[in-house]
C-alpha cells in the first residue's frame, strides 16, 4: 500500500466513475482499476461494489475512506510542514579559520539578503570535517586536500602559501629558499590538523625533512605578528599577508624547489540530501571562480 494507490483510492471513491478518475488523475482506466484491485488485493477486503458499469463503496470501502481521507490530509500536511521546515530551517555551514577571513565576506552577505537563512561554524579543517561526517554540518568551505570517500569535494578556488620574514631578517634579501634554509630558524606555525600545517607538513615529508617550531597558534595574524617582529618565520597565505597591517613590515618568499598552493572547495556528505537552501548556496560558490582553467570538481 503507497500513497499514490490510496490518494487514487480517494477519487475514485468520490466520483464514483473510472473513466473521470482516471481523467483527473491523468492516467489510463486500465491503471486506475489495476491500482484498485491490487489494493484491494493488499488489504484482504473488497472496497466496491460494481453493479452494472458503475462503482460504489461498500459498508468496508465507506469505513476505509473515511480513515484514508484523515490520513491523507495528515500526510499533506505534514508535506507541507516539510516544505516549511526547508525554507526556514536554517543551513548548517562550517568553515576552517582562512575561509572564514578572506571567502565568508565575499559570499555571505548578499546571499543572507536574498533571503536565505543559515548559521556558520568556524573552526580548524580536521574539526570541520568530522562535523561533516557526523553529520552536525550541511556544507562547508574547506582549504587542503580532503581524502575521506564519504564527502563530495567541489574546488572553486585557490591561493598561494609563503614564508613570510620581517624585512630586517637575514633571508629577506632573497626571492626563494630552499627547505634547509627554512627549517634552520625559529619557526612560527599553525597548529597540527589545520590546512595550513598539513600542506606544510606533506612537503616537509617529501623532502625528507620535520618542522620542529618554536611557536605554534591557531591564530594566523597572531603568527603574522610576531614574524614581524623578527622574533622567528611563518608560512601563510600570500592573501593575509598582502591584506595586513604588517604588509611594508615583512618579506614574502617562496620555496625553490616548488610553488605550494592550496585549494579553496566546498565539501559535503556525498549521500547528503540537498535542499533547496544548500543548491542555491553550492551554485553561489562554484561561480566565484568559473574561469580558472586548473581546478575543476572531484570527488574526495
């Protein structure tokens, strides 16, 4: 028994004709009495009468109507409810520390004033994710590599990491350094499981090399601050330095044996069920950058 054999059970029930029933439910009389008989054949009961070419409820099929028709205003309502819910509930969006500083302000507020309703959730990439997995978030706007089978990952953007060294620093007279250069001053980094790190951390291990630093904050201007000041080097997005107040106070460099990027994206549960709210959120996100020819969507 399903919802469409009872909402036809009702028309019928109400004309009291197949041919009109099967009009109005833009169907054929052969599927309208099909439906009828193998509902009839479900419950153990006959549920008409069909004297002649007429149809009419019997004393069994008066009794079923009137609990079918309570039960089917019920379920519309609750429909409609579950449509309510969708446009007001508000969207759960998590995103790590650097998204939230430099890609949040560009999307969230025309978005917010188009009516849309969600809360944001900031924090470090590692925490965001297994928000994701447990289901605690509907979206998020994740930098770094994202490999868990269970999350769709969608990359719309980018941005370049430096090692950034006050302007009176013995490497400031530099365009590049090389990995044994960089691990052999004080450094100041992002903590363990934050984008940042682990993009660091992977090329460190490629080159067969660990970061052993002297300081280590969740708190990117923080680090920003004290490289300033000479006191050690960080590693941080090109974007935050370049946007700062410490950006005539310090030096940008790269590494020789290679340009370290990261990738901007939005992440999801790939069996998530997507409501209105999230589609129009993911189509705002994918068009901030539909001229990048290097990124394009995967699946993580």
């Amino acid at each position: 028994m399903n919802i469409r054999q009872l909402k036809l059970f009702l028309t019928v029930a109400e004309l009291e004709n197949i041919t009109e029933a099967a009009d109005k439910s833009f169907i054929s009389q052969p599927a309208v009495s099909q439906t009828i008989q193998e509902l009839e054949s479900e419950i153990g009961v006959r549920l008409f009468d069909r004297p002649g070419k007429s149809i009419r409820l019997n004393p069994a099929g008066n009794a079923f109507f009137q609990r079918v028709k309570h039960f089917i205003r019920e379920y519309e309502s609750l429909e409609d409810f579950a449509g309510y819910l969708e446009k007001k509930a508000p969207m759960k969006l998590g995103a790590n520390l650097t998204i939230a500083n430099f890609w949040l302000p560009q999307l969230l507020p025309a978005f917010i004033e188009e009516g849309n309703h969600l809360t944001v959730r900031a924090d470090s990439a590692e925490t965001i994710v297994t928000a994701l997995l447990n289901q605690e978030l509907d979206m998020a706007l994740l930098e770094g590599v994202i490999t868990n089978k269970e999350l769709t990952v969608e990359v719309f953007d980018q941005y370049e990491l430096v090692v950034v060294v006050a302007k009176h620093h013995p490497l400031a007279q530099k365009n590049q350094l090389t990995v044994e250069e960089f691990i052999r001053y004080p450094l100041l980094l992002r903590e363990q499981g934050s984008a940042l790190r682990d993009t660091l951390d992977s090329w460190l291990f490629i080159q067969q090399k660990q970061a052993d630093p002297m300081m280590t904050s969740i708190n990117s201007p923080a680090l920003l601050a004290m490289a300033a000041t000479g006191t050690g080097i960080t590693f941080l997005p090109e974007q935050l330095v370049t946007q700062s107040q410490y950006q005539e106070q310090v030096v940008c460099l790269r590494f020789q044996e290679k340009r370290l990027f990261n990738p901007v994206q939005l992440v999801y549960q790939t069996e998530h069920l997507f409501t209105e709210t999230m589609s129009r959120f993911r189509e705002r996100v994918l068009k901030q950058n539909q001229g990048s020819d290097e990124y394009g969507s995967n699946n993580g």
